[in-house]
C-alpha cells in the first residue's frame, strides 16, 4: 500500500481511516463462520485457520499504520473522533480485538484470554466515550444518523460470546445488557432516520446491512451466556433473519453503487448471520437452519471475494486514503 500521495501536497497516511478496521471485523467473521460450518462440513477447518491468521495479519497492518498516523498527523484523528459518522468506527478497534480473542480461544485460549482481557476493557473505555460524546453539547444532525451508530452496541454484545466461555459471566452479562439497551434506542433512532428523512447517502448505504449484526451477535451472546436455546434466542434468531430479508430486497441498489470502505459493513452482519445459523442448528438439530448456514455462508464468501478484489484495485488505483 502506497500511502506518500492522497494529493499534491498531503501524505496518504493522513488520510488512512479508522474504518478500515471493519476489514478485520470481516475477515474475522469469516474465521468464525468457517469455524462454525465446520462442525457440519470439517474441511472447513482449515481454511478457517487461514483465514484467521490472514485476519490477525490484517489487524497487525492496519494497527501499525494506524498508530503511524496517530503519532505523526495527531489532529487527523482527533478530526474522525469529531466526525459523527467516522466516531462510531473506533469501537470496531476493540470489536477486532474480541473477534480475535473468540477465534483463538479453541486453539490458544491462554492467548485468548489475555486478548479478551485487552478488547473488553477497550470496548469498555470506547463505549463510554463514543456515548458521552454522542450526548455532549454537541448537537447531530438526523442526516448524520446512520446504522454505523450500532457498531459501539454491537461491540458490547461481542464480548460474552468469547467471555461466557472464559469464565466471566456477570462482567458478560453486563456488556450483553449494555449493548442490547443500546441497539433498542439506536433502533428507533434509525427506523426515525431511515422513514421520515433524506434517504442514506450512496457512499455510506452499504451499512444499513449492520442492521443484521446486533440480534445476530446478541443471539451467540445470550445462547452462550444461558447455554440453551429458549424462546427469547429464538426472538433474536428470527429478528435477524427479518432484517436479513429486508436486507436482501435492497441489493439490487446496493449493485449499482460504487465501491468505497463502508462496503467493508456488508461482511461481518452476514458472518453474524451465518454463525447463529449454524449454532441453532448444532444446538436443535435443525436440518432447515443447516441449510439457511450453509447459504448464507456461500453468499459471504462471494462478498468477501468481491470485496477483497474492490479493495485491491481501490488501492492501486490510489481511491482510498485520500481525502473526502
């Protein structure tokens, strides 16, 4: 990646957004996806494997060059921490952290813990921070509303899926009840948003599919934390798959839109998705949600190819890190 030319006067690093971190979240979704449609098509292990060290490689990059930009253009962050979509990015720092830590646990769960310790402080600290400077003297505007709000609630909800297993139940319990307060008041936000104002712009409509993510994940979440299948995960489950069809009605305008790194939104929901079908389908028996996994799972991995391809190109052809 070449980051010496956004423009003619400006170095590309300035620019490298904190966005970029739902890459990890994508590739770390597929990890968790791949691991999860193991447990009815085993080959899937290895590329699961593969694909969660391509992840935790991609992580390393995109922090390196991250931490760069923080040390030598300091303002440049502070301007996304102001942004009031770019704001709600930074929980996806910790969320990458998490995802890491779920997708070590069976193989390094030592490494895990220490991992998980890290990200859910972190989700903690950006939780509280993204919150408070949503209701500081600030004001926003209902244009500057978009899903991307949800990645702070979704990120709080991430942490008892790797947290229930390592033990910490109550301190899991509160980031599930955090995060699913959240996604309730952002939900209503948006729905507002989304009904009785200016349609999302083009750049930025791809995150609508973050609306999948939050009962999807809250469904691993509560299924991890009570360790059944009861009707409240059963609610979840479906609302998921509710937004997943509403979701789908919209791709053929998603298809005409041009590439930019909210795409990045579109992968993690669905691996979300897919994970929670393959789990309710290990836990019931449900040849049915067997096969609803294994869709879902051949759609996200043509997303993450596509992905991956606009991304390249997007790069060579110098589209990103440049300034808006």
């Amino acid at each position: 990646m070449t980051l010496t030319d956004a423009s003619e006067t400006e170095p590309r690093l300035k620019h490298f957004p904190v966005p970029f971190f739902a890459v990890v979240m994508g590739l770390m979704g597929l990890t968790l996806a791949l691991h999860a449609g193991a447990h009815v098509y085993p080959s899937l292990g290895t590329a699961s494997t593969v694909a969660m060290w391509t992840g935790i490689a991609a992580f390393c990059v995109i922090a390196i060059l991250y931490i760069a930009k923080a040390i030598l253009y300091p303002q440049a962050v502070v301007h996304e921490w102001q942004h009031p979509v770019r704001l709600a990015f930074f929980p996806a720092v910790s969320i990458s952290i998490l995802l890491i830590s779920t997708a070590m646990l069976s193989h390094f769960p030592d490494t895990a813990r220490g991992l998980w310790m890290i990200g859910a402080a972190l989700q903690g600290l950006l939780t509280v921070a993204v919150v408070s400077g949503w209701i500081s003297h600030r004001a926003f505007e209902v244009g500057q509303l978009t899903p991307a709000w949800f990645i702070p609630a979704v990120g709080n909800v991430v942490v008892p899926v790797a947290g229930a297993q390592l033990g910490y139940v109550e301190l899991s319990w509160l980031f599930f009840s955090t995060g699913m307060i959240f996604w309730v008041v952002l939900l209503t936000l948006v729905f507002n948003r989304l009904i009785f104002h200016n349609p999302i712009p083009g750049k930025l409509f791809p995150t609508l599919v973050i609306l999948i993510a939050p009962p999807a994940v809250a469904f691993l979440a509560y299924v991890n934390l009570t360790g059944e299948i009861d009707p409240f995960a059963r609610i979840l489950l479906n609302i998921g798959y509710l937004f997943t069809i509403l979701i789908a009605v919209q791709v053929p305008k998603l298809a005409k839109l041009p590439f930019a790194l909210p795409w990045w939104a579109l992968s993690f929901p669905i691996a979300a998705m897919t994970i929670a079908s393959f789990l309710f389908a290990r836990k019931t028996g449900s040849e049915a949600h067997v096969v609803i996994g294994t869709l879902l799972l051949v759609v996200l991995a043509g997303v993450m190819v596509k992905l991956v391809i606009r991304t390249v190109l997007a790069i060579s052809r110098k589209e990103i890190c440049v300034p808006e």
